[in-house]
C-alpha cells in the first residue's frame, strides 16, 4: 500500500538511529544459528525461570555490545531470550562504529538493502523458533522490539503472530496498518523528542488501538530523544533512570500478560 492509503505513523530510520553511546560489559549469553540466522542466547537461572520465552528485535546496529546486555537483563528477570540478526552479518555495527562521521557509510542505501529482508527473514525466524521452543503447551512467547524492530513486533502481535504480549521502544519505519493489526497487549515508551515519531503520531497511534478496543500502553519520557531506551549516556543520571524504567515497565508488563 501507499503511503496516501497507508499513512506513516513512525518515520523511516534517519541518522538520529544512529546516536548514542555504546556500553561496557561481559555478556553472558550465547551465540548460535537457528534457521542458518544468527542468534543470540540468554539463558535464565534455572531456579528464577518462568518457562516463557522472550523475542528481541534489535534496531540498526543489530546484535552487539549493548543489545547483548539487555537480553541478559531480561534473562535475569525469568525470560529465555532470543536475539534475530535479521541483517544477516550486515547491521551498522559491523560496517562502523562511527556511523554519522563515517564519510564511507551510507546510511539510507543500508535502510534499502535491508527495510523488506529483515521482516522476511525475522518471519522465518520466528516460525523456526516456534518449532524449536513452542512444542510444550506451557510456553508464551512475549516480544520486544527497538526502532527498527517495533513494526516487527507489531506482525507477531497480530492474528497471525505467536506473541501474548509485546512492547516497542522510539519506533521506525511504523504504519498505520502495522497498529490496525495489532491484536495482543502492547507498551510503547517513547520520548518527547524524536523526529520520527512526532506528538501527532503518538495521538494517531493512541486513537486506533483505543478505537480497536485493545490493551496498551503509552509512556512518554521527557528530556531524552530516540535511542534511549538501548543507547543512553550512562554517566547523565537521568537518562540512565529512563532507560531503567522503560526496561522494568516492559519485564512488569510481560509479567502481566504471561501470567
């Protein structure tokens, strides 16, 4: 569809995806391949697990040092975590870690190579790990999503996803039919400023979902711009606070809903 019969609501990916600070830390998880994709592993202690598994949709950068922390900080929380490199070895991260004074990167022909294969190879992903982890009845499957993963997020949390719940952080590339199609509980934390998801497109994503009667979500943080929640200056305090807020809002709202 069009843009005219399908209006944008989150902007395509721009060069604000790609500010922020990288963190410091020893993951803990594992790499593996399912379906021939990447995929990063972090494993729950067993003696705080919940038997449910959690998908992560990285934004641009993909899988690396600070996606790599927060899916072992919701394995710490009780939840299998599985990362998708649905850039297959090709994310920002491994072509420069300096993307926006990288006179070498060009960063909107990355956004076309990439913008229809990743959803491709994300649904792939997604039913090979159905296969693999969904056998026992007991298990659901909750999903997040970081920029360029929030439309992906939205899919799975349609008829025709596997997610109980969901939650999206500073959102890109998002129509209005990525959210008509919502059918399960979503969160949505998003910051005052961020060009591609501007105050009237908050409204407009509010208004469907409330006039489709679904459950969600909207948290709004002042002071702190797109990539907060995954790419925030740790040493500023407050946008460390946010970043720690919207991640124990989304374990508190996956709890919730996979109880």
């Amino acid at each position: 569809m069009s843009d005219e019969t399908d209006p944008i609501l989150a902007k395509p990916a721009d060069l604000c995806c790609l500010k922020g600070s990288f963190h410091t830390g020893e993951p803990q998880g594992k790499t593996t391949h399912i379906e021939g994709i990447e995929t990063y592993i972090a494993t729950p202690n067993p003696k705080t697990a919940n038997g449910n598994v959690l998908l992560y949709f990285p934004d641009a950068f993909g899988l690396h040092g600070n996606s790599f922390l927060l899916m072992d900080a919701f394995a710490s929380c009780g939840y299998l975590t599985l990362g998708v490199d649905y850039f297959l070895g090709d994310a920002v991260s491994k072509h420069t870690t300096t993307p926006l004074s990288d006179p070498k990167f060009d960063f909107e022909a990355w956004c076309d190579k990439h913008l229809k294969s990743s959803e491709e190879v994300a649904a792939k992903w997604v039913e090979a790990v159905k296969s693999t982890y969904g056998t026992s009845g007991s298990v659901k499957f909750a999903c997040v999503g970081y920029c360029w993963g929030a439309r992906i997020v939205c899919q799975q949390l349609s008829k025709d996803g596997i997610c109980k719940a969901g939650a999206i952080a500073h959102p890109s590339f998002m129509k209005e039919s990525h959210v008509f199609g919502v059918d399960a509980p979503l969160y949505i934390a998003a910051p005052t400023t961020d060009s591609l998801f501007l105050p009237e497109s908050r409204a407009r994503t509010v208004e469907i979902l409330t006039e489709g009667e679904k459950r969600f979500n909207m948290q709004v943080y002042s002071g702190v711009g797109h990539g907060f929640a995954t790419r925030p200056d740790m040493s500023d305090p407050y946008q460390k606070w946010a970043k720690g807020q919207c991640f124990k809002s989304f374990v508190e709202w996956f709890n919730l809903w996979l109880s």
